[in-house]
C-alpha cells in the first residue's frame, strides 16, 4: 500500500495527464461514432427523397443504401431509418 501511495505521489502529473489524454480521446471517438451515423442517415434519406416521388430505384442507388443501412445498424443508429430502408426495398428497380 505504500508504494502506491508513494507512485501516486510522485507520479501524480503525469498520471493526471494520462487520463486526460485518454478521456479525450474516448470523447472524440465518440463523436465521431455520432458523426459517421448522421452521415449515413443522411446518405440513406437522401436517396429515399429521390426515390419517393417515383417508387423507383437504380441498382447503384440499391446498393449504396443497403451498405450505408448496414454500416448504420452496426453503429446502432435508431429504428426509423429501419422503417424507410423497408419501404425502399419494395421500390421496382430499374
């Protein structure tokens, strides 16, 4: 217990600047975790508002949201992107 005491006590800034530099970085992989989600929600809306108005979809754009929804759900992104990638999945291809 002592040499605890002891490292601690002469060790203590560099120890303190450890677990700042390590809670900063599980900040920013966490907002970019949150970034990347957007991204693809986004990517994923975007084809759904050009493919609405017909209930077409080309195969490029088929594929693209079918990779974005994937890498979305592995993020554990919300349920209502689930909703839009079914209905598009019932749009003719062309």
């Amino acid at each position: 217990m002592k040499n605890i005491l002891e490292f601690i006590r002469d060790y203590w800034v560099q120890i303190v600047f450890l677990f700042g530099v390590i809670s900063a970085f599980v900040v920013q992989i966490k907002a970019s975790r949150e970034a990347t989600k957007c991204s693809l929600r986004n990517d994923i809306l975007d084809i759904y508002e050009r493919c609405k108005p017909t209930k077409t979809i080309t195969l490029y754009q088929f594929e693209a949201m079918e990779l974005s929804f994937s890498l979305y759900t592995k993020l554990k992104g919300n349920g209502f992107v689930k909703a839009i990638v079914e209905e598009m999945r019932t749009f003719k291809r062309v």
